[in-house]
C-alpha cells in the first residue's frame, strides 16, 4: 500500500495551464454590494425599467437570506462586500474601435478558443464571455438565417426584450436559493439561445467563461429556449488564471424545452482549482436547471467537474410534459484540498416520465466529493420510471467520497431504481499496466477513463479528448 | 540474456527466494518446475519488480544492465514480458486502447514514431490470429469478463503484439482444458526466434509436451536444487517431487 500511495502521489500534483493573467484594460466598479451596486451594473448596461426591479427584489429578498450549509462542504466566511460585481474588459481599441482587442483574441486563443470564424473546422459557435461581459458571440449570422438566436444575454435584453421577460426566472425564480437570489441581483453576462419552431441547430452552440480580473466574482446567466421540435447541442467551458485569493462564480443556468424538443448541455467545467496545498481556487456555486415544458421533450445534462476549490452544483431536470425525458451524466473529481457536492434533481410531474442519473465521483489527495440527488415523484406522475447509478472511485486513503440519495416517490405505478459502488484504484490493474510498458501516469489516466467511459461517451466528439486529456491532467500524480 | 546471482527476496518479514542461481542465455527455453510455495511465482514476480515483493540480496542482469534498479515499466520496454497466472481486470479499458498504449510506449522507448491507428488495428488483426483470439475479444474491456482460457490466450496475444525478448509464462497452463492448452502452446511456439528465450513455470510435464524446454530446473524451498535436461522433467512426472525430497536427503 505505502507503494501505491507513493505513485498516486506522484501521479496527483497537477499542472493547470489555463493560470495566466491577461493585461487589459478594465472598467471596474468599487467593491462591496448594496443597492447602489445594483442599479449601477443595471445601468451600466442601459437595462429597462422591468429588469432592474427584477434586480432590486432579488437583491432585497437575498438580504434577508443566509448562506446555505446543508451541504457536505466546509466552505469559509465569504465577505460579499470585498467582492468586486462588475469588471468589464474593454472590447475594443480607440484606433479600431469596430475589432476585438487583439489582446482578447489572444487570450481566447491561447485557451483554444476560436473566436475568428474561419476557424471553421470546429463547427461550433462560441460566444466568449470575460469576466462581466460577453466579448464576442461567432457566426451569429449564419445562425440568424435559420431563425436561431444566439447571443450575449445583454444584447438579448436589448434586442429580444419579450423572450427575455417572458423566460428569465421562469425555471429558477429569485427566490430559489441564495446563490441564486445573489446571481438575479448582479449577473452581469452569459449567453442567451433560442432555437425556433421546427429547427434543427446545425452546429454545436458553446459558451466559454473566464475570470480575469483580481477580486472580482462572475455572475453569470444562461438562458437556453428550444420551441417546438428543436434541437440544440449546447456546450460551456471554463477556466480561471491561479491566484492565491478565492473567487466567487456563481452562476445560473436556465432550459426551457417546448413539445418534442431536446437540448443537451455540456459542460467541462476546469475552474482554477487551488494549489496543492487548499491555496486559492474558485468557488463555483451554480444553480442550473431545466424544464421540460412539452410533451416528449428532453434535457440531457453531461458534465464533467475538474476544476473549482468547492462546487456546489446539481443541474437539474423538471419533467412536466407527459413522456418527457430527463438525463444527467456526471463525471467529478477532486483532487489535492477541493471539495464537491453535486448532483442532480429529478422532479417528475407528467405521466410516464422518465429521468436517468449516471455519476462517477473520483477522488485523491485530500479532497472531499459528494454524490447529492433527489428523485421525487409527484402524485399524479404515472408510470415514471428512473434509474440512478453512482459510483465512486477512490485513490488515496485520505480522501472522501459520500453518497446522498433521496427519493421521494408519491405514485405507486413509479419504478426507481439506484445503484451505488465503491471502489479503490487497484494496485493490480497499475502493476499489469506497467509490465505491459505503460507508466504508472498513463495507467491511471486509461483506468479513469475507462472508469468515467460511460459519461465521456455522452460528450460530443471534440470535447470529449479535451475532457480525457483533462482527467489525465487532473489527476496527473495523484495515483498513491 | 539473463543472470541470477545468490538471489534472495521477500514479501513482509518471510524470506521466499534463498539464493537462486539462474543463467539463459539467446534462444533458449528454461523449464523451472517444483512444488507448491516452492517460490516460482515468485521468482517471476521479482523478475518483473512487483513492488509486493523485497530483494534483499543477489543480483539479476539483464542484457547487461542491473534489472534492480529498473522500474517495471523499463523492464518491459527492455523486452521482458510475463505472462500473469491470474491475468488483472479493468473494466472500461478496452483491449484496442490498452494495447495501443502499451505498443506506443515500447515504440518510444525504442525511438520509433507512434503507430497510426490504421497501421495499429492492422497489428492487431495479424497478431491476434496467432493464438485464435476473435475480434470480439479485442473491443471488449481487457480481461472483464473473459474466461479462464480466453485470458491466457489474451496473454499471448499481448506478447506477440510486444515481441519480448524474455517472455516469463507463469503457469500458463492452469485453468486451460486441452484444447486451449494446444491453442495457447502453439502460440507460443510461434513466437519463438533463435534471438528470444522463454522461462516455462509449471507444475507439470503437460505444458512442456508442446513446448520443448532446453533446460528443465526444480526449484525447491526457495533455491534452484537440481538442473538437468528435458528428461528431468519425465522423470518428475513419474517420481513425483517426494522424489527431489529423498535426493536431497530429507
């Protein structure tokens, strides 16, 4: 055993390579957050009259709330007022004002993001969102010839005023939870879709988030609407540079889905971390959720959780519509000092319903993960059927992996089902890989992947190597 | 090749291998046969450095180099291979990958450019009909849920894809009825050359019916105790190994 501590040791102290610090010129506002905090980022942007009142309930609603600690993460004092609300790098030149800083296409660049839109070979559409603005969404056009919107939710606000009164705080009120009361107070960007009637997306639509800015919290918002018959593939990314300070992002995420439509979201979520030592890292505390709104529609959540210091995130499906289909694949490992608490709702309302629930939890170092779902069955859900599967992989002796699962089954025709396994990293799967020549780094990456290859399947073909070589990293030396 | 000198080992504080004293050289096949606990297996176990196992004396070069001081990962790209008595199962690795990966690392250690993945598949094919192994098996997760027989020929296959220059069998012959032992012993012959040499571990004479040993050795309580041709092998399976007991003068 001390053997195999030794190698997962080596194999865990990981490399982040998204840690750099781009310099660019920043509107900051004051730190600290009162109303006054409120009506500035509202007017910052030059929002109507509905949606600061939006902002002013949430804000006053989220005063009277405390932080929640029900879940199983240690998470220390955070002082709202020494955050920063809104940091906008500036998007352009005073020589080139129509053109994207170059400084910015650089940064995007140097994370693999393709802003420049002959860099077609992705076939993905990117809106690139920075710190408290949205930088630059691609092929926009293309995709308003077929009826599809997407952009910043800013420009949303302006452009698409009724959507966005119509579906904001539909799926997660302000009044949900306090990450989310704070996020409806000062959210700043994030990427707004709607796919019409009927329409088939023809590419993947992607988000990338990154922190840039000291002291500064993201906010962001998402609002995905797929009418009648659409389809939608929605991928998001995140990275952060590596400072020593914690930073907040908390953001939220909402899916509307109308009769036999389907959205599925990705998310690789690479949050700074911290360093090996429980040094800095972003608290990523998220509300996502979507509603299937139609009947036949379907919401498929795939994530795969690397990065963060402590997430606390459970996307979650409501299955209103009859025969409406819900999914929630999940992949999460913590490594060195991070803690996660994530998992999924199921909520089923319409009849013949059904919700399927994969999650590999792994975990090293000293690091904390938790499985937390809930299944509920309403009275009039005939027929609902879910099948949960959780799994947790450990590979050190001083890490945790818990598992909570609720069910709430209020109609006798339902079926659930859950599984749940343990299991160790075993020194003889590493041994029998290296007598067949392969190091003992590359032998955890193949286990783990091999362990997560259920979920990984579930990510569209260009993520999906970006996440294997993610859980490679993530994981690089921590094998013990 | 291969030089064992005085070597002693040991799991915990229970000293297994007392002083063995082994010499192959190119080409050659060595038979080493003996009892239970006897410390064949591990023999081949310290051979390919599982860290289960403490060498607390002696020496073993390989090729001319100090095998010790190899990691087991060296030690295969050197061109050491064992066949495992109880071949590992992991699931979700499938056989494709886990191999792909194996090869690639041999190619590197070697300075040869990675295999394409058509190049690698087409490897695969050839050296998979050596030991009759189907296409199934290949694209399944490597070892889960295979039989008993269809692990050992999954055995060979990985050693006709890494073409050892030391292949190690370790009781390939337990589990297997005749007709794998006939699949998996062929394979074997196959892949023999005048360059490689091979170490049989069995129990029994069976095996060493389709692979023809050079050398036969017994090893008892931990130390080589007699060494001999082919025909110490018969002679074993007639006398039983009572019979080493009473030679020793026990």
């Amino acid at each position: 055993m001390q053997e195999t501590d030794d190698i997962l040791k080596e194999v865990t102290n990981n490399e982040y390579k998204y840690g750099f610090v781009t310099s660019i010129d920043t509107d900051i506002i004051h730190h600290g957050l009162d109303e006054e905090t409120v009506r500035i980022i509202s007017a910052k942007k030059e929002e109507p009259e509905w949606l600061l009142d939006f902002r002013l309930k949430a804000f006053a609603y989220w005063q009277t709330l405390e932080m929640p600690h029900w879940a199983h993460l240690d998470i220390p004092q955070i002082n709202y007022q020494d955050i920063i609300y809104y940091a906008a790098p500036k998007k352009s030149t005073p020589q080139n004002p129509d053109e994207v800083d170059p400084e910015l296409m650089k940064t995007f660049d140097k994370l693999g993001i393709p802003l420049r839109e002959r860099a077609q070979l992705t076939g993905m559409a990117v809106d690139a969102v920075m710190d408290s603005v949205s930088v630059k969404t691609t092929f926009k056009d293309t995709l308003a010839s077929k009826g599809i919107i997407f952009c910043s939710i800013s420009e949303a606000v302006k452009h698409h005023p009724d959507l966005v009164q119509e579906y904001l705080g539909s799926v997660v009120g302000y009044r949900d939870n306090f990450f989310a009361a704070l996020n409806s107070a000062v959210f700043s960007d994030g990427s707004f879709v709607y796919i019409p009637k009927g329409v088939r997306c023809p590419m993947e639509l992607s988000t990338y988030f990154r922190i840039n800015a000291r002291m500064t919290g993201q906010f962001e918002r998402t609002l995905i609407i797929a009418d009648d018959d659409a389809y939608v593939s929605y991928l998001e990314g995140c990275t952060a540079p590596m400072r020593d300070e914690n930073q907040l992002h908390a953001a939220i995420v909402e899916i509307v889905v109308r009769d036999h439509a389907e959205v599925k979201y990705s998310t690789v979520q690479n949050w700074y971390p911290g360093d090996k030592d429980g040094k800095g890292g972003i608290y990523n505390f998220v509300t996502k959720r979507g509603l299937c709104k139609g009947e036949g529609s379907k919401i498929s959540w795939t994530q795969v959780e690397t990065g963060s210091a402590i997430t606390w995130k459970y996307p979650s499906c409501i299955l209103a519509g009859d025969n409406s289909i819900g999914e929630f694949y999940s992949v999460a490992v913590t490594n060195n000092w991070q803690q996660a608490d994530t998992g999924t709702k199921m909520i089923h309302l319409g009849k013949n319903t059904r919700s399927t629930i994969v999650s590999k939890g792994i975990s090293a170092g000293h690091s904390q993960n938790s499985y937390r779902g809930l299944v509920k069955i309403s009275p009039r859900a005939e027929g609902a059927r879910n099948h949960s599967q959780c799994d947790s992989l450990l590979l050190s002796p001083t890490c945790g992996a818990h598992t909570f699962p609720y069910a709430d089954i209020q109609n006798e025709t339902a079926v659930v089902e859950h599984e749940a396994t343990t299991s160790k990293i075993n020194e003889d799967q590493l041994f029998y890989c290296q007598q067949r020549g392969i190091s003992v780094e590359e032998a955890v990456g193949l286990i783990v992947n091999g362990y997560a290859r259920e979920v990984m399947n579930k990510l569209p073909m260009e993520f999906a190597v970006e996440a294997q070589k993610l859980l490679s990293i993530s994981l690089a030396n921590t094998v013990g | 090749m291969l030089e064992i000198k005085n070597l002693h080992a040991s799991v915990g504080n229970k000293e297994i291998l007392k002083g063995v004293n082994l010499s192959i050289n190119e080409g050659e096949v060595h038979a080493i046969m003996g009892p239970n606990g006897s410390g064949k297996s591990t023999l081949s176990s310290v051979l390919v450095g599982d860290p289960k196992f403490q060498v607390t004396e002696g020496s073993v070069t390989f090729c001319g180099r100090n095998l010790l001081e190899l990691s087991p990962e060296e030690r295969s790209r050197e061109g050491i291979f064992l066949s495992f008595q109880y071949p590992i199962e992991i699931p979700g690795v499938s056989m494709v990958n886990f191999m792909r990966a194996a090869v690639n690392e041999h190619r590197k250690y070697k300075g040869l450019s990675s295999l394409t993945a058509t190049d690698f598949l087409k490897l695969m094919r050839e050296k998979r009909t050596i030991v009759q192994m189907d296409n199934k098996l290949a694209g399944r997760s490597v070892n889960e849920g295979f039989s008993g027989g269809e692990k050992k020929k999954n055995e060979i296959f990985q050693m006709a894809m890494l073409e050892p220059k030391l292949a190690i069998l370790d009781e390939t012959d337990s589990g297997l009825d005749i007709d794998a032992l006939r699949i998996v012993a062929e394979g074997v012959n196959k892949l023999k050359t005048p360059q490689n040499s091979t170490i049989v571990i069995t129990h029994y004479q069976r095996l060493l019916d389709y692979i023809k040993p050079d050398f036969v050795h017994v090893l008892y309580q931990g130390r080589i105790v007699m060494s001999a041709g082919p025909e110490l092998a018969l002679e074993l399976e007639e006398k039983g190994y009572d019979w080493i007991k009473q030679q020793l003068g026990e």
